[in-house]
C-alpha cells in the first residue's frame, strides 16, 4: 500500500491566496504528492463538489477526504475522535500518543513548530519531539513548517512526508513555495535518517541554515 509522504497539502479555502482549486493546481504543479480536502465546515453537497473539482488536479487520485465520509474516494484523515469507516483503502489519523490507531495506514503527528493557522496549540514538539513519539506507522510532520531548514528538519527526524497548510494557502506563489519545501524535503530524505552529528543539533532547535542547500 502506498501512503502519503513527500509534501502533503491541507487545504483552507478562508486563508487561501485565490480559488482554493486553482492554489492546489500550483501547489501540485511545484511538487506537493497529495492533498487533504479539510473544509469541514461546508454542507455535505459543497465538499462533494469541491472534491470533483480537486480530483481534476491532484494526480494519481492521491486526494485524501478529511472525515470519515470519503466522498466518492477511497481514502480518509480522521481526527481522534471519528470512528473508523469501512470501505475505505487509505485511513489516516490525527495522533498525540494516546489515539487507538487500529486499521490506521498512517498518521499525523502536531505540532512540529509554533503555527500562526492555530495559534496557541502546542507545545511544539519540534522534529526530534515528533520522532520520539515513536508512531507504530508511517508519520507526517504537521504545523508550523514554513521554510525550507523546517522541511529538511523533519525528513531528517524521519518523517514520511510534511503536511503543510499556512505556508501554501497563504503563499502568493504557492508553485514556488511548494517546490522549495519538496525540494529541500526530498534532498534531506535522499541523505537518511538522523545522523549523531544531526541529531543534537535538531534537539537544539538549531536549523540548518541556507548553506546546506
């Protein structure tokens, strides 16, 4: 089974630089691998049809429906409390330690970094915090991941992939932004896990500055 990893979008069509559909379209244009539909708050007709649309541009179907309800697709994000549908191919989850993650493929661990999306929520564990968590199935790195050093950071902590939101739907080129923090998220993954010499460094909270690029 395939699960996320790479650049992962969430969408938030209230923060978004333009049409929510068109910011995804370059967004994935830069190298984003998957996106999760969030948008809870629309009735069940609004987020069907935003699905259609987002479907047009995600490739290889790689469209993620956050909630148990998967809209036509065959993978789901749900939060600790939503209850596990059936039926479904893919199903991620929200984790912080403690949520039961039976028939889960792949999880959410947050927040990395401080984040202006949810100001307040926190602690942030930062990339090493996130990786002692230990998650029993792949892992993507999710809040506050805005540059290019966090991006790196957290590949070389071991996540599977970054889930990113602000930093895409606010961006005025979301192609350029998405492409900068793939490409310094797959460069970090292509060198391995966390060295003994990168490790204490991460805990630190030291980046990495733009020379390693």
């Amino acid at each position: 089974m395939v699960t996320p990893g790479g650049l992962v979008v969430l969408t938030d069509r209230r923060s978004a630089s333009g049409p929510l559909i068109e910011v995804v379209r370059k967004a994935v244009r830069g190298g984003a691998d998957w996106v999760i539909l969030r948008e809870r708050d629309l009735s069940y007709g609004e987020r069907a049809a935003l699905a259609t649309g987002l479907r047009s541009v995600v490739p290889d179907h790689r469209l993620i429906i956050a909630g148990p309800d998967p809209l036509g697709g065959t993978a789901v994000h749900l939060s600790g409390s939503d209850q596990l549908p059936e039926g479904t191919t893919l199903t991620g989850r929200s984790w912080h330690g403690t949520e039961d993650l039976s028939g889960v493929d792949y999880v959410t661990v947050s927040p990395v970094y401080p984040t202006l999306s949810k100001p307040g929520y926190g602690p942030a564990l930062g990339a090493t915090g996130a990786a002692e968590m230990r998650a029993p199935v792949p892992w993507l790195a999710l809040g506050g991941i805005e540059t290019a050093a966090q991006a790196a950071e957290c590949a070389l902590a071991g996540a599977a992939g970054i889930a990113v939101m602000g930093a895409l739907m606010r961006s005025p080129d979301p192609e350029r932004t998405a492409r900068e923090l793939s490409s310094a998220f797959r460069s970090a993954a292509g060198r391995g896990s966390c060295s003994e010499a990168v490790a204490p460094a991460l805990a630190a909270g030291r980046g990495f500055g733009e020379e390693a690029w």
